[in-house]
C-alpha cells in the first residue's frame, strides 16, 4: 500500500525549506518543482518589413504541463523580468499602459 501527498506551490522548493512541516514516520520528502512550463525552445530568423530586410524576428516554442497556456507563462515571465530589470536600472516596476494623462 502507497499512501502519497501532493501540493500545490511556486518555483522550486527544497526538502530542507520544507523541514517546519510536520510528518509521520515512514514518509519520504523530495524537492518539489511546480513550474507549468516543461520545455522551451527559441529560434532568431529574418524577417522583411516592407522593402526593409535587416530585421530579426524570435520564434519560441514552449511547452507548459497544460495549468496554464504558453501565452501565459509568456505573459508571466515577462512581468517578472520586467519587475527584476526596473530594480537594476532604478525604473518604476513596470510600465503604464492605457491613456496617458492629458
């Protein structure tokens, strides 16, 4: 008989952090990973604009584990860099979107 727990979280979380929790004996704890996304994959190629032809387009293709679409982990991911990014360079934590003020 196999008896199994499992939760839900954020990221990456070690045994070690998890060590407050209380469990019975004959328990194994393992690290936990509760990222959506499975795999990603990018690709740069070329692309033309009108008559312009020295532009670069990425092409990604993400695979996620199906709790949330690729758009999304796009989607979050981004915020998160643009969060990080306004840190080093002093910035708001992210750009106003909408109507500017008149």
């Amino acid at each position: 008989e196999l008896e199994a727990l499992a939760e839900t979280g954020y990221g990456y979380v070690q045994t070690e952090e998890r060590a407050n929790e209380e469990t019975e004996v004959n328990w194994i704890k393992l690290d936990a990973l509760y990222s959506p996304v499975r795999a990603i994959a990018f690709r740069v190629e070329p692309v033309r604009i009108g008559e312009i032809t020295n532009y670069d387009r990425v092409v990604m293709d993400i695979e996620t584990n199906g709790v949330i679409s690729p758009e999304e982990a796009v989607k979050a991911s981004t915020e998160i860099l643009m969060k990080h990014f306004s840190l080093l360079g002093g910035t708001s934590a992210a750009p106003e979107t909408g109507a500017e003020n008149e």
